[in-house]
C-alpha cells in the first residue's frame, strides 16, 4: 500500500488547506486558479494557458477514465501543481493508458487531494486569484520564508516556456495559415487541419518579416498563458502583421495581442475564466453560445477603430472584437473546445470564408 504523505496548500493571505501529496512530490509555487469543467481533466493538465498555475478542479473526482495519449493539448504540462477534491485510483475506459497519478509522477507534477475544493474556490472567487505554496512543509515554514517564496515568484516568461524552439508546417492544399504559436492548443491545430488548411507554425518571437517571407493567406494568433503585457515584441511584431493587409485572427492571448496592437487595453481579472460553460452573447444576433475558456486578462477599453462582437452574460466583459474596415477579428473564448462545448466551431468556417473573398477580391 502506498505510503501517505501529508502536504497542505498555503494561500497568500495565510489560509492553510490540509491534504495529501501525490503525483511528484515536491515543493511548488504558482498562482491558484479554479476551472469549472465537469470533463476534460487531462485536456485541462496540458492546456499551455496554465503555465505557472496551480490548477484546482472544482468537480469533486478526478481522474475516472484515466489518461490516454492521444487526446494531449501539448508536449507535455507546463502547469505547477494539480488539486482535486478526490482522484480515482482505478480509472475504467477503454481508452485509459495510465492513471493520474503515474501521469504526474512521470512529468514532475504535484497534486494535492482530500482539501475542500469548494471553500478553496469560494475564496479565490470572493478575494481574487493569490499565489501558493504546494508544500510538505507546512508546519516549518515561517511566514518569512513563505513571504521569500512568494516574492520570488514570476510568471513573466511562460510564452518562452510553451512556444517551439523551430517553426514547423503541417500540410494541406486548402487556406494557408501562418501561425504565431505562443503555447497554441494541438486542439486548434486539428481544427485547421481537418478543415484542409496548410499551417505554417512560428515560435512567438519571430520577425514579422519571417513570418511574412512564407506568403501566407492570413495570421492566425493562438493562445497562450501569462499577461500580454509582458509581450511588447511580439505586440510590435502583431502591428507590423496588421500592417501588412493581411487578414488575422486571434483566439484568447491571440486576441489580446491583437487588441494591444490596435491600440485597446487589457487588465486583469478577479479570479478569471477558466472551465467549459462560460455564455457569450453574439452581438450581431443576440444569440447566446455556451463556449470553454481559459484566461485571466481580458481586453477592455475598444480604440475608436474596432467593435465588440461578442460579450460574457456573466459579467458583461468583452470576448470578441473586429476592425471597422479591416479583416481583423478575434475572440477570448476557444472555438475548438478541447474540453468543452462546440457551439462556436463555425467562427473558424467563417473566417475561411472571409480569406478567400479577400484573395479573390486580390485576384481579380
């Protein structure tokens, strides 16, 4: 039987939950954040977004149908540390290859079980997202050391842990994308793909002229964790992208960016959006879609050159925007899912669409 090994997780203002470690055993830091996804635990543990995160799972079991290899949203988890409420030691699917726990174990990431996941949510909910201390330690550390730990804390370089080290391409015959992949989700690779299109795949920090020098159809600006403010290169690249006519889209940090680069601003959420249920009202046609999201910042304060085009009905945020006169849209929400619903898989249609009006519009 396995031994137990008793860790707590200690919040920015002194709350102290009590549970068990499991997964790799150690001592992390990162910010806590909660996602409300019933399902989707193991597309939500290699979601690139989570960079840095210490990531709380509000259903109270995981890890039922197990970890399969085939449904990765990355490389691997860049994420800091995994509660749950109770994790399934004897996972049943079919298509399981390994358990939870072995999973966390074999990419170095710590999970902690038994705490009140509900309360946990209730205070990142009422005090804002904080910072924490995945720990064994608990009953040693002093509030200085656990203050040191926490000022030393940084998630400013988390598109230079996701983004690839080379550009890459998958082939197609259909639209070509020149891709900017800033922790991109292998979820919206598919989608593309699927769709016949040639993608043409860019670590975050290169040129425009780089990215240009393929002669692509259009930009395609993925997601990606951490604040987009961190990223003025790439905002700067963003601009020179826009400058060049042709038409963008952008999905989540994508879209952020792309807001910086028109001249709007983005801020920080209370606690933000993270799981598959989250409503956005379209405003062209009042019709409401259920969609997954995955962000802490949101785009605020529209430049007098774009237009919101979709909101949250929960809390009124802007989750979509186009320009007045240019082919340039973007949405907060993922239209690929990965987990989540599928309403909005049709935003990805329609842009299409709108590429290939503009290149024969081009051609003629």
């Amino acid at each position: 039987m396995k031994k137990t090994v008793k860790a707590a997780l200690i919040l920015e203002n002194g709350t102290i939950f009590k549970g068990n470690a499991f997964g790799y055993v150690k001592e992390t830091v990162g910010e806590v954040v909660f996602t409300t996804g019933m399902t989707g635990y193991q597309e939500t543990l290699t979601d690139p977004s989570f960079c840095g995160q210490i990531v709380t799972m509000t259903y109270p079991l995981i890890g039922n149908y197990g970890i399969n290899l085939e449904d990765m949203e990355s490389r691997k988890p860049f994420l800091k540390g995994f509660i749950v409420r109770e994790k399934c030691d004897t996972p049943n699917n079919w298509r399981c290859e390994m358990d939870l726990e072995n999973y966390l174990f074999q990419n170095k990431i710590t999970g902690l079980e038994g705490i009140d996941t509900r309360m946990l949510t209730k205070q990142l909910r009422d005090c804002g997202t904080m910072k924490g201390i995945i720990t064994t330690r608990f009953d040693d550390l002093t509030p200085s050391q656990i203050k040191q730990k926490f000022d030393t804390y940084s998630n400013k370089n988390a598109v230079k842990e996701v983004t690839p080290e080379e550009m890459y391409s998958v082939s197609g015959s259909g639209t070509h994308f020149a891709v900017l992949d800033c922790g991109i989700k292998q979820g919206i690779i598919r989608d593309l793909a699927k769709r016949g299109c040639k993608l043409s795949v860019f670590p975050a920090f290169t040129s425009a002229e780089e990215i240009l020098s393929v002669d692509p159809d259009a930009i395609f600006l993925g997601n990606g964790p951490g604040d987009p403010k961190d990223l003025p290169e790439v905002i700067e690249t963003v601009k020179k992208l826009i400058a060049s006519g042709k038409p963008i889209l952008g999905i989540c940090l994508g879209h952020q960016l792309v807001s910086l680069a028109l001249g709007c601003n983005t801020e920080k959420l209370k606690f933000g959006h993270h799981g598959g249920n989250h409503p956005v009202k379209d405003l062209a046609t009042g019709r409401v879609y259920i969609t997954s999201q995955n962000h802490n910042y949101v785009v605020c304060d529209l430049s007098s050159d774009v237009e919101p085009t979709f909101i949250n009905v929960n809390d009124g945020s802007i989750e979509g925007i186009k320009h007045k006169t240019k082919p340039i849209y973007s949405v907060q929400f993922h239209p690929e899912a990965c987990p989540g619903p599928l309403d909005t898989q049709f935003l990805f249609d329609r842009f299409i669409k709108t590429v290939e009006e503009v290149r024969n519009h081009a051609q003629r």
